[in-house]
C-alpha cells in the first residue's frame, strides 16, 4: 500500500477519500485553494498545501499545479475524487508522466471511454446494445440526415460530454437547426469541444447503472447496479439500490455488458456504466464514468466494500479479483442534498450554515463536509451532503429515508432536503415506479 497520497479534490469527496487512507495508514496530504484552507478536509489532512486562488481554472483544475504539489511533499500517489480532473486523461498522463500513480483508470481507457462517438464504438464491438445514432455531425445538413434516419424525438449530445451537459432535446425537424448550434455551443464552452452526434431518445426510460471494480490482471467485479431515475435536467438527486422491479435476466445481462465493455476497453480501477431502460425491458449503453461516482455510498451499504479502499489496493498492484463473489444485501437509497431551492428552478444559493445536525441511528450514513458557520461559496459544485440510508428491504429503508429525511436540519442556505422529504412520501416513488422524466412532471 501506498506510504503517501495527495487528495487533487475538495469538500466531500476530499473527506471521503481522506478517511478512506487514513484507514490504511497512509498519510494524506491535501491540496486546497485558498478558500479551502479552513474547510474540514484541511483540518483532518495529515498537511495541507494551497495551490492557487478560488476559482477551479486557478486551483482544482490546474494539472501542473497538482502535480508540483504531489512531488513536493514526496507523494506516491494522486486521488483525483469525483468532478474536476477525474476524467482528465491529459491529467493522468501529466501525473504518470511525473513518476506518480494515479488512482484511477489508465489514461488512454479514459480517453476513449471519454470521448462519447468512441465509447459507442467499442460498446457495439463489446456486444453491447445501443440506441442507434449517427457517428460526430460535421454540420447541421448531415445532421439533418442523421435525424431522418434515427428519426424523432432525438437527442443531440456533445461527443465530450458528461453530467447533463452539452445535450438538447429535438422533437420535430423545425428544431432542429437552432438546438443544433445551441448544443455546440454548450460542448464548447464546458469542454472545448463543439462536436455533436445524435442519439434516439429513449422515452419512458429509466437510469441504471453498474459498479465495476476491474483489477490490473484482466478481472472485473461488478457490484450489482443502481437506478438513478430521479434527475432535474439530466443531473441525479436520488440514487438507490436493487433498482426496484429489474428482472433477474435483466440484472444479469446487464452486469455481463457492463463486464464485457470494461475489459474491452483496458479498464482497470473504478468506474460506472451508464445504461437506459426502455418500458419494454430492454436496455442501451449511455456512457462510462471513468471514476467513483458520487453515488458509490449505496453500492457500499449493500456490499460491504470500502470502494475507495478498493481503488488504492488496486493502483497500489494488490487487487486480485479472480474467482471473488460479492454478495448484496438488502437497499440502501441515498439523496443529494444541494444548495439549491427547488422554488426557484433549483436556483444554486450561498451563504453561511447557520445551523447543521445531521441525522442518526442504526443504518444512516451522512457523507459531508458541512459544519455550523460553513460558508457555500459560489465557485464550486452545490453538493453539500449525501443522506445514506440501508434496510433490510425496500420498505424498510424507504421508512428509515423518510426519519431521516425528518430529522437533518440544515439553515442558513436554501437545499433540496424540502423536496426529498416531499418524494419520500410520494406513493410513485415508494412503488419505485418513475423515469427520469417523472420529477421534471411532479415539479
């Protein structure tokens, strides 16, 4: 195991990741912004070094940066969290090309993973099934072909895209030319890369997921999969595993595809595979999330595992996934809780936490860095806490969200928690009967 890590992250994630290393005994050291010097991470880290102003360009997202900061305390090793560099496969290369090693995927998986029209590819190539398409679109007339042909309703989707980003909804050809630039300029300005693609859109679909965990020997684990269905403009609030009502052949095949996508693709340490759910029952590949997802507390509940331990062993060369069976054990459901008022179109709010007493009890789990007096600062993600629950089954766990869900009191900044205890008692989603359209209805 490493000696000594450096966690390239911030609030919840950095804490996540932190604790998980100290477990191991390895020293963690924490680069920070200045705005962070004072945050809860900074003040369990074993040292902390600021490596530039608030804003991510200056700070979390400068590689070089990062790095010099890695070599300086003698680190062997850099945690990107989730967000940020996580899936910069520039940044993977910028950390091994250091001498470091990074927690994470290979750089060329995550770039191929990475680039949406490529990762379509090698799923088709893996037997994976996906939503037909068209490979990236030089302008809007072969766009315009390639929206004939996969026909309507359609999605135009940003080839470097991810969370929700860079993607638009066409329902009629008259749309479609003034989405189409509206999506190119979206994927340009979050990824420097204006390049789109079409995509069928799935109606009626709900959001599942699969964990995998695949060692340096060829080994990939899956750890079952999570329904992400309850999304406000495609990002996740609520994420829950078993997906309520998946079909055991179902299940399977899914876990099989996700297997299979990941060894052909080289991919070694964490990652998600993204997959739609049509009414029908069948299913098609979305994406890999080449890192821990924020959601990977609920596959954790049910397995047992400690996935951020799972991915140092794997990058320290100690994992052996061959011949592991992991079993699952009852639901966990965990909800976002951001700062955001849902009034207001999930307007992102600032301010100081007046006041902050998480709930507790047998089976609850809150991931956060919050504390009484903690400033929400405007130039970074609205993530402020993650409520876990696990229950011996469904029911139970949705009552024990639903206490919970009562007891967390968090003031002095506007957050989602109102909603979740408005969802938690809403008989759909006790039935687990929702897509990823149905709370953009509800609200």
């Amino acid at each position: 195991m490493f000696k000594h890590i450096l966690i390239a992250n911030r609030g919840e994630a950095a804490l996540r990741v932190l604790r998980a290393g100290r477990e191991l005994g390895v020293r963690v050291t924490l680069a920070v912004s200045t705005a962070d010097r004072d945050s809860l991470p900074a003040r369990l880290a074993d040292r902390v070094v600021c490596i530039g102003s608030p804003p991510p360009s200056q700070s979390y997202l400068n590689g070089p940066a990062l790095v010099q900061a890695a070599l300086a305390v003698g680190a062997e090793a850099v945690h990107p969290g989730y967000g940020f560099l996580a899936e910069s496969a520039a940044f993977v290369q910028q950390v091994t090309g250091a001498g470091l090693v990074f927690v994470g995927p290979p750089a060329g998986a995550m770039a191929r993973l990475g680039d949406k029209a490529a990762s379509r590819a090698l799923a088709v190539e893996a037997g994976v099934p996906v939503a037909p398409g068209s490979p990236p679109l030089a302008d809007v007339a072969v766009a315009q072909a390639a929206a004939e042909r996969v026909g309507y309703p359609l999605l135009l989707k940003a080839v470097a895209g991810g969370g929700g980003r860079g993607i638009r909804r066409v329902d009629e050809p008259a749309q479609l030319a003034q989405q189409f630039a509206t999506a190119q300029a979206e994927a340009q300005a979050a990824f420097g890369d204006g390049t789109v693609y079409v995509e069928k859109l799935v109606t009626g679909a709900r959001h599942v997921e699969v964990q995998v965990l695949a060692d340096g020997l060829g080994n990939v684990l899956t750890l079952g999969e999570r329904d992400c269905s309850v999304q406000r403009r495609r990002q996740k609030l609520v994420e829950m595993t078993p997906a309520p009502d998946l079909a055991e052949a179902t299940r399977a095949a899914m876990q099989a595809a996700a297997r299979r996508l990941a060894q052909a693709a080289g991919y070694v340490n964490a990652g998600t595979v993204e997959f739609l759910l049509d009414l029908s029952g069948a299913f098609y590949f979305v994406e890999m999330n080449c890192r821990l997802q924020v959601e990977h507390p609920v596959t954790e509940m049910v397995t047992g595992l400690d996935l951020v331990q799972e991915q140092l062993r794997i990058a320290a060369g100690e994992a052996d996934y061959g011949g592991v069976r992991i079993e699952l054990h009852g639901c966990a459901l965990e909800c976002r809780v951001n700062a955001e008022d849902p009034a207001r179109g999930f307007a992102p709010g600032i301010g100081t936490v007046s006041r902050y007493q998480p709930p507790g009890g047998p089976g609850v789990r809150v991931d956060s860095h919050l504390y009484a007096g903690y400033s929400v600062l405007p130039w970074y993600d609205s993530l402020l806490a993650k409520l876990v629950v696990w229950g011996a089954d469904r029911p139970a766990a949705l009552a024990r969200l639903r206490r919970a869900l009562d007891e967390f009191e968090l003031e002095g900044v506007p957050t989602t928690l109102p909603l979740h205890r408005r969802l938690a008692a809403h008989s759909e989603f006790q039935q687990g009967a929702v897509d990823t359209d149905w709370l953009e209805k509800l609200t």
